[in-house]
C-alpha cells in the first residue's frame, strides 16, 4: 500500500472510531485500537510501500462490525 494511502485510511478509521466508540463493546474498541495503533506506526515508517496482511484483514473486520452496529444491518437481513 502507498504511504499516502496508508495514512489517508489511518485518518478515515481514526474519524469511524471517534464517531462510534461510544456504540462499540469493549473488545470491539481494544480491537480497533490495536489496529489503529499499529497502522500508525507502519505510516509513521516513511516507507513508501507497505504489505499490510492480515492487519489489512483485521481493518475490514472492524469496519464491518462498526457497519452492523450502527446500521443494524443484520435486522434489515432477516
């Protein structure tokens, strides 16, 4: 992932988390922290490519859950 890319979507989910973390269980938050916190650390890196994994992984996990929460997306399912 390009570096500016990188830091662009830290800043996204820095924004989701701060909207949302009242609605988010405890678990939900310390996952979107640790997530967050290493992101940062791979930003603040310099490097101009990152490989993100399966941090990327853990990333649209938590966007997912986030989702569902506030959109009850899952009644709307049934």
């Amino acid at each position: 992932m390009k570096h500016n890319v990188l830091k662009n979507s830290v800043a996204t989910l820095q924004k989701l988390r701060d909207v949302y973390h009242s609605q988010l269980d405890a678990g939900a938050l310390a996952e979107f922290d640790d997530v967050l916190q290493q992101l940062t650390r791979l930003a603040d890196a310099k490097k101009v490519d990152v490989s993100l994994g399966e941090l990327a992984l853990r990333g649209i996990r938590i966007i997912d859950n986030s989702l569902k929460l506030v959109t009850n997306l899952t009644d709307l399912m049934r």
